[in-house]
C-alpha cells in the first residue's frame, strides 16, 4: 500500500475531498431535478386528472339531458295517444248515442204510441160487437204504422275501456261505472 506523506498526501486528499464535493453537488442537482421530474409530472397528472372529471362531469349532463328529452318525448307520445284513445272512444259514444236517438224517435217511440192507441181502440171496440168487428177488419199499417214497425238491427261501435283505456282504469276505477 501506498503510504503518501507530504505534498503528495495533501494532493491525495485534496482530489478525495474535491471529488467527494463534486459527488454531493452532483446528488444534489441529481435529487432537485428529480423533485422537479416528479413535480412537474404530478402537476400534470393532477391536470389530466381535471380534464377527465371535467370530461365525465360533461358526459353525464349530456346523458342526462338526453335521458330527459327521451322521457319528455316518450311522456309526450303516451299523452298524445291516450289523447287519441279517448278521442276514438268519445266518437264511439257519440255514434252509439246518434244510433240510439234515430231508433228511439224513429221505431220505439212511434211503436210505443200505438201499441197505446191500439190498446185503447181495442178496449173501446170490445165493449160494441159491431165496432169489435170494424176494429178486426181494421188495416193496422195504415192506421197504426208504429204497431206493425220492424225495428232494424242495431249495430254498435263496441268499444272495450278497460283493454282499450287503462290509464284511466288506473287513475279512477269508478270513473266508468
């Protein structure tokens, strides 16, 4: 071993303490650029990090907005086909009611009143022979139409509420009763 004594231990010395001080500044800009990689790269992950709840935050209120304007446009089409059913139903009614009407003024009525008329003539003709006579000989069409009217078959519009109408069964069952 080499046992350096007099100027050649103070140059030994001198390039162990140079070179240890180069070390520890070299780890020191080592270490600080370093730091400065990892605060710079957990400043942008923090950024990234933004960005993508900024993004998620605005994927969602698209979503939702059009969830909604799904759920207006599916309300609006129900609405307007319960409006139609109903629509279709009232016209039902309506008809079913004409019907009834022109038979009622046209058949029932008139058969009523002379089934009356005839009821009571008849009453009348039994009490005389001669007049219960002419009263059988009597032309019935001519004299009591309504009597001897035939009643056309009716035919409804048939419509059924509870297949055909179930929002409102739903809302208030004793609506249709």
């Amino acid at each position: 071993m080499n046992d350096y004594t007099g100027v050649w231990k103070l140059l030994y010395d001198w390039q162990t303490i140079v070179a240890g001080a180069l070390a520890i500044l070299a780890a020191a800009i080592g270490g600080w650029m370093a730091y400065r990689a990892g605060s710079v790269q957990a400043k942008a992950t923090r950024i990234a990090a933004d960005l993508q709840v900024e993004a998620s935050n605005a994927q969602l209120a698209h979503l939702k907005a059009e969830k909604e304007e799904a759920d207006r446009r599916a309300a609006n089409d129900r609405k307007t086909r319960e409006i139609q059913q109903i629509n279709i139903a009232i016209s039902a009614l309506g008809y079913n009611l004409e019907v009834l009407q022109h038979i009622a003024h046209q058949y029932i009525i008139p058969h009523h009143t002379d089934c009356h008329r005839v009821y009571t003539d008849l009453r009348n003709a039994i009490k005389d022979p001669v007049t219960a006579a002419q009263f059988a000989a009597t032309i019935f069409p001519a004299i009591y139409p309504g009597f001897v009217m035939i009643c056309p078959d009716v035919h409804f519009m048939e419509w059924d509420f509870f297949e055909k109408l179930p929002f409102i069964v739903e809302k208030d069952p004793e609506l249709l009763k």
